[in-house]
C-alpha cells in the first residue's frame, strides 16, 4: 500500500483552513468518487482504492491518504493535484 502525505501552513484561521479543505474533498469527490465526510475538524476520505483523513488546524491543513492497490498507479497524479489544487486556494 502506498501513501500521500500533504502538510501545508496557512495563514487562516481554523474555519478558512476547514473551508479550503472542504473544496479539496470536493475536487477529490468530483474527480475521484471518494466520500469526504467530517467529524468537528477531521475528515474521513474513503472510496474506491484510497482511504484516509484529513485535518483542518489553526493555520496548517494535513491530507493523508492510503493507495490500494489499483490506485498506486496514479500516486504522482493524485498528490499532484492536491499539491496544485491548495496552492491555487491557499
């Protein structure tokens, strides 16, 4: 299994970094059929070949997400776009 690991420091409160990761869960829902489901400041990412979390804090946001098999194949691409996603919104 392999694993994406973004971390990022944002100048914004906890509930701008909460809103920039709720348009991070929708680009990966859109994109890649996962749900993103929250609980307070924790979401859990789940769908077909990837799982994971993401968390929103004061002023840092963190996505971790775990590639099934099947996914691995498109690790870069993934962690791409989320890379480029939050530069364009942060």
């Amino acid at each position: 299994m392999s694993t994406i690991n973004v971390q990022r420091r944002l100048n914004m409160s906890q509930d701008e970094v909460k809103s920039l990761a709720e348009k991070v869960g929708k680009k990966l829902e859109k994109e890649y059929g996962v749900n993103f489901a929250w609980t307070d400041c924790d979401a859990v990412i789940k769908g077909p070949g990837v799982s994971g979390t993401c968390r929103a804090g004061d002023g840092e946001i963190s996505i971790q997400l775990k590639l099934g098999f099947l996914a691995m194949a498109f690790k870069s691409r993934i962690e791409d776009e989320v890379n480029r996603y939050l530069d364009t919104l942060g």
